[in-house]
C-alpha cells in the first residue's frame, strides 16, 4: 500500500469555478453594502437639512438678496420639499451650480437634487444616471421684441435676431428660419449677454432665448415696458427637479411634492386657507391635506405631509404668482404652466 501523500493534480475546471465562486461572493459582497447606505431621505434626516442645488442667480428662480437670503420659484420648491420632510422650509441650504458643475454635483452626491437643471431630453434624461421627476415649468425658445414694432412672430421676416452662438437657440432659429415665409437674420454672439447688450443697442429687432431667461434679461432693460415676449414659442424646453437613479422613494418624493402642490392649486387649498381645509367635507381635500388615508408607507413621510408643503410655502399657483407671475418684478404669464382646467399643461395625479 502506498503511502504517497502528494498533493491531487491541478483541475483547470475546479479552478475557473472556485475563482467564479469567489467573483460572486466579492459581487454579493458589493450589492450588500450598497443596499446598506443610506437613502436620500435617510441621509438629509441625518443631516438635518435639505441640500438643494440650482441655476446661479436666474432672477425669479433663484436670487440672492443683499442680506444673502435666497427666493425663486426654484427656491420654493426646496423649501416645499423641506416642509413635506422636517415641517420647517427653513432646513435647507441652497447651492448655485454651473451648467458645467451641476450634473456633477448630483452624480457624486454632493446636493440632494437639482431644483431645475437643462431641459429635459432623451439623452440627459437617460444618459447620465439621473431621473427628471416632473415637470415643473413648461418653458421655451421665444423672442423678446419692441412692442412698437413688432407684435407676433410674423412681423419678424427679413429682420434680424439676436443669438447666442453655439446653442441650440441658434440651430432652432434656422430651422425656424426655413419654415418662414420671409429669412430672419441671425446675429451670433460668443454669449447671451453680448447678444443682450446688441439687442438692448438696437443692433438687432429680437432677442431670442428660452421663455424665463428672456423674462428676466426684460426686467434688467433700461425701460422694460417698452418690450415684450412674443407670444409664440418655436421649440419646447421642459424643466424640472432632478434626482440620481436608483432612489426609486427619493424619486417619488420629489414628484410628489410637485404634485401635491398642482394638486392643491386645481382643489382651492393655499396657504392662507389650509388650517381651514382640514375641516372641509371633500374626500380629495381630505386625503391630501392627510386627514383621511393615513400614511403613505411608500414616501417615508407623515401622513400631512402634503398639508406642510401647502401651509409653509403654498401651492403651485401662489408660488409662481410670487416668483413669476403678473404681480411679480418678472411679469411672466402663465401659458402653459396654467393648470389643464385653464388651458395650460399642468396637470398632477390624484392623491388616493
């Protein structure tokens, strides 16, 4: 009898499947500990705040003031989500980013969400591990003209228009261009404020970008109300909060909160009348200020939820009114942010 102890021969397949075997373990290893960190939601409550990033200084979305307080319509929208979370708009720091920063800054986890970021479009949208969640403000390329001269888009053949280069305002304006009975003569500026400060100098009829940049840059002109937005618009630029994929309870969060204030605009609920509400007889009125229904386990929030969001900051309507609207430094129509009851696009799910 042999007592050969040599060790058994190499086996080439007991191999590969031992160094899968392990792959998988280090691969379970991995998804265990992402299923492990924190959410969004659980990450802010640890915090004690919202981290809310947006545009740099867009007049009506986001302004800083002289004693460094911010307000916008982007701006209310942080603070509606930070009502719905921690009952207080305050919690939350407000973070003006680049075009070149922002996408960044949400990827890596250095703010929570984008209030608004560039359109919304296929390839933003599904390219870049991030989720728009609504659309809060239908917005769009329009032009911004001198009302003594020009009153609609067709008054602008065979004149001139000022653009920034490079942009996609300038590829739709000759497409625009095109379609047009008569030419319109593209003027290309390295930036928007040079094609501003042309058009302010009367070197060009219009003045085109989207509909809110052009609201704002109107405000800034020596005698605003010698100018006006057309009112047609030749290309669509929706906006919204946006959010990283795979926080599918952050996702919903975020476009609840949207919703519920659209919601609250469409059933009468402001700010002014919310504690009133709470007694009101209408079962819709009922589940969303939280009186009936209860908690929704999905969110992660307290049942009025929804009711802190309105009574901090308002519904839609109050929001864009403040921020936007006709009574506001801005003097921007509703258009198409007028709720679908009143010709407009803004329409939000029931709450049950």
């Amino acid at each position: 009898m042999s007592n050969d102890r040599r060790s058994p021969e190499p086996n080439p397949e007991s191999d590969m499947i031992s160094r899968l075997f392990r792959k998988i373990l280090i691969a379970s290893a991995l998804l265990l500990a992402v299923g492990a960190e924190a959410s969004t939601l659980e990450q802010a409550q640890k915090r004690g705040f919202l981290i809310c990033g947006a545009s740099n200084g867009l007049p009506g979305f986001a302004h800083q003031n002289e004693a460094g307080r911010w307000s916008g319509f982007d701006v209310d929208f942080c603070r509606a989500l930070a009502a719905a979370i921690f009952d207080d708009p305050e919690k939350m720091r407000f973070v003006t980013l680049s075009a070149k920063d922002r996408v960044k800054a949400l990827q890596s986890g250095v703010v929570d969400l984008l209030a608004r970021g560039a359109a919304f479009t296929l390839s933003r949208d599904a390219g870049q591990g991030l989720s728009y969640t609504a659309i809060s403000f239908f917005d769009g390329q329009g032009f911004l003209a001198r009302k003594k001269s020009i009153a609609a888009l067709r008054d602008l053949g065979g004149l001139s228009v000022c653009v920034q280069q490079g942009t996609p305002f300038e590829l739709d304006l000759v497409d625009f261009h095109r379609e047009g009975v008569k030419p319109i003569e593209p003027k290309l500026f390295p930036t928007f404020e040079e094609a501003a400060k042309a058009y302010s100098d009367a070197k060009c009829e219009a003045l085109t970008a989207d509909l809110s940049t052009l609201a704002a840059k109107r405000q800034e002109l020596a005698a605003p109300a010698e100018h006006a937005i057309l009112p047609e618009l030749i290309d669509k630029e929706p906006l919204g909060p946006i959010v990283r994929q795979g926080d599918d309870q952050w996702f919903d969060i975020v476009r609840w909160t949207h919703f519920a204030m659209v919601d609250a605009e469409e059933l009468g609920v402001t700010s002014a009348n919310a504690d009133e509400q709470l007694k009101s007889a209408d079962p819709r009125v009922r589940r969303l200020l939280g009186v009936d229904g209860g908690r929704v386990d999905g969110l992660g929030l307290e049942a009025d939820w929804a009711y802190r969001i309105v009574k901090h900051v308002g519904n839609y309507g109050e929001a864009f009114e403040r921020n936007l609207g006709a009574g506001s430094p801005i003097g921007l129509e509703r258009r198409l942010n007028a709720l679908w009851t009143k010709g407009g696009l803004m329409y939000a799910p029931p709450v049950r």
